[in-house]
C-alpha cells in the first residue's frame, strides 16, 4: 500500500513538472493523452467492473465535446461558467443523454447490448452533418477560450495544468465511486446478474447507473477535448473512436483501475509519434493489441502484477533475468516485423512500382540508413532472422515464467 502511494505521488510530482521539461509540440499531445486517459477510465468502469462491453462510446464524448463548445460560445467564458468551469457542461450532457441511452441499451446484454450502443453512436455520425444547427455541419462548429480567474488560457501550459486538474479529480471520484456499496455491486452485476437479481436488487437500475456515470464522464473528457481544440466536428462519433478507446482499454487492461488510462495514454503517444515516420502505424497498433491479448490477457498493468509474483517465487536476479529476456524477445520481434513491413509498404507502393517498370528493374528500397536490394536474398534473411531469434527467445522466457508459476 505504501508503495503504491508511493508511485501515485511520483506519478503526479512527474505530471506537474511536464510543461518546464516538454516543447510545444509533446506538451500538445500530452493534453491529448490525458484526455484519452479519462475516457479509457469512464469506458473500462463500464467494460472492466460492470460487465457491459460498449461498442458506441464516441456517441457520450461526441455530446461532452458538442455541448462544451455551445456553452463556450454562449457564456463567453465568463459568469456563472468560467472557463475552468466549462468541462461540467460536458459532464452534465453526457450523464443526461447517458441516462437516457442507458436506459434502452441496458434493457439487453452481451453482444445485443454491444450493438445497442453501436447503433446509437453511428446514428449520432450520421445524423450530426444533417442537424447543422446543433452540429455545424461538416465543418463543424469553433470556439475560443476565454480569459478566467486571472487566467489568459492562451498558452498551451496553462491548458495543459487545467486539463491535468479535471483528468486527476475525475480519477479520483471514479476510484471512490469503486469503493462505495455502488462501485462494489458492479462487481456482481458483471458475475452473476441473475443471482443479484435473486438478491433483490434492481439489476436494471444498477445497469442504467453504471452506464450513466461512465458516459458522464466521457462526456467530460469530450469537453476537455474541446477545450483543448476550440473547436467540435462530427468526427468525433465516428466508429474509430469508439474501436480506440476499446482497444485502448483492453491493452491496459481493463481488470485494474489505472490499466485502461495506462493504455490509452501509451497509445496515443504511439500514434503521435509514429504516425509521422510510417503509413503503416495503424497496423502496428492493430498487432500490439493481438500481441497483448495473446500474450498478456490482462493487458500492459498485469504484467506488473505477473511481474511481482515472479519476484516473489525466484526472488529479483532470476525475475530481472526474465524481464531482460522478454525484453530482448520483443526487441527482436519488433524489429523484424517492422523490417519486413516496411519493405514490402514500399515495394507495394505505387510510386515504387512506377519507379521499377520506368527502370526496368527492381531498384534498391531504403531503409534504416541504406538500401536493400528486394532481389537479394540477404534482404529477407534480416527479418527471418531476427524474427527466429526473438520466437526462440519468446519460447524461453515463457517457459521459465512456467516454472516460476
């Protein structure tokens, strides 16, 4: 427990000194990851502890973000709802609309659930470019932030520290909330509905209440994300966010509290600094997250976990031994599978083809500093390799995690 306090607080002393270490650009998508944290946060208490798994959850951010930027051009940043302030709005949409969507979606479980809130998110899509007046069309609508509190909120620090407070004091009701008599009975609704129902509990009600917590805040990370862009646009429904905030939470693992804003926070800075440098990032994200939920069930935090029992059965030389081979492994897998992606990106790609029938010959791809020949064997042999290496290297580790479990 003492640990843990521990690294809470480093974690936060580490959050608060960001803006005097980070340039503009990293601080930007450090806002970014915040806001992903909190909404993984709001969806892995619906998914992770209440059992419902949403498929639609970009319909609450959506309406958190939309109704931000109407309260923003509204009051002007001033009043009775500062700037500051303006995230609640956000809240207050997302747990009203939530209630409402709740109270349908929850009527069914598993995949029909699932597909209930599908449904609603991709009605929301297409419905926004139509309803110009509540969702500016295509175009979406802008906004600005406004000076509050002695505050200019011009500068991206002063974003960035605003956000940061909403992001902290929303995890911290979301773990309260798990700690209460409340938080606790999503526990057995996920189990055992039928037996909760046998209680005397209104399993219905729980459901619904599960569900509106966690779509008001998504609504109000959606009004940090508008707050932070001064602007909405009907993308923010779009199925993809939805998928993303799934497969965010699931890398994390949605089986502990902070799992799913490690993951998403992770993941956004994957994309942030990844998608620059290759076309195929979206696939590399789409092999991290089959990688993790068949090697790592329990997502990124439970390898912590996995990683302490280790310790606690072979003692730290023969646990750090083990973590430095599983290191090496992915190392290895990474870099031949990367290897070989890129290579075949760019001899797929239409500029290359251009390029080879005008010369009559396969030129030399660049790559990592040099070219490769796509005719030389050697070429291939880099990648098989390094992906040989790193599978003999995964079979081991495994089977002395085995033998320590």
């Amino acid at each position: 427990m003492r640990m843990n306090l521990s690294l809470l607080i480093a974690g936060v002393a580490l959050l608060l000194a960001l803006p005097a270490v980070l340039p503009g650009g990293l601080l930007i998508a450090s806002i970014q990851m915040l806001v992903a944290a909190l909404f993984a946060s709001a969806y892995g208490m619906l998914s992770g502890r209440a059992g419902m798994l949403s498929f639609g959850h970009a319909a609450w951010f959506g309406i958190g973000a939309f109704a931000t930027v109407h309260a923003m051009n509204a009051f002007g940043g001033n009043g009775l709802l500062p700037t500051p302030l303006m995230p609640l709005v956000g809240a207050a949409a997302g747990l009203a609309v939530g209630i409402v969507g709740g109270w349908f979606a929850t009527q069914r479980s598993g995949t029909t659930f699932a597909m209930i809130t599908l449904a609603i998110a991709e009605l929301l899509h297409a419905l926004a470019p139509q309803l110009k007046g509540l969702f500016g069309g295509e175009s979406g609508i802008s906004t600005m932030r406004a000076p509050a509190w002695g505050l200019g909120f011009g500068s991206t620090a002063q974003v960035y520290y605003l956000t940061l407070a909403w992001v902290l004091l929303s995890l911290g009701l979301l773990y309260f909330h798990s700690q209460t008599p409340a938080g606790r009975l999503m526990l057995a609704l996920r189990e055992n509905g039928h037996r909760l129902r046998f209680l005397g509990y209104d399993v219905h009600g729980l459901g619904v209440s599960a569900f509106a917590i966690s779509a008001m805040f998504s609504g109000l990370a959606g009004g940090l994300q508008a707050l932070s862009n001064e602007a909405a646009n009907y993308a923010v429904f779009d199925a993809g966010v939805s998928a993303t905030v799934v497969l965010n939470s699931y890398i994390g693992g949605v089986g502990s509290f902070l799992g799913p804003a490690l993951g998403a926070a992770l993941m956004t800075f994957f994309g942030y600094a990844v998608s620059d440098a290759t076309q195929s990032w979206l696939l590399y994200q789409g092999v991290l997250f089959v990688g993790v939920m068949m090697f790592a069930p329990t997502g990124l935090s439970g390898l912590f976990g996995a990683g302490a029992r280790l310790v606690e059965r072979r003692g730290w030389r023969a646990a750090a031994f083990t973590v430095l081979l599983a290191a090496g492994a992915a190392v290895l897998l990474s870099a031949g599978g990367v290897f070989a992606v890129e290579m075949l990106q760019r001899l797929c790609s239409q500029d290359y083809r251009a390029l080879a029938r005008a010369a009559a010959e396969w030129p030399a791809i660049p790559l990592l500093g040099r070219p490769w020949s796509p005719a030389a064997v050697i070429t291939w042999m880099v990648p098989a390799g390094l992906l040989a290496c790193g599978g003999l290297l995964t079979v081991v580790t495994r089977r002395r995690f085995g033998s320590a479990s």
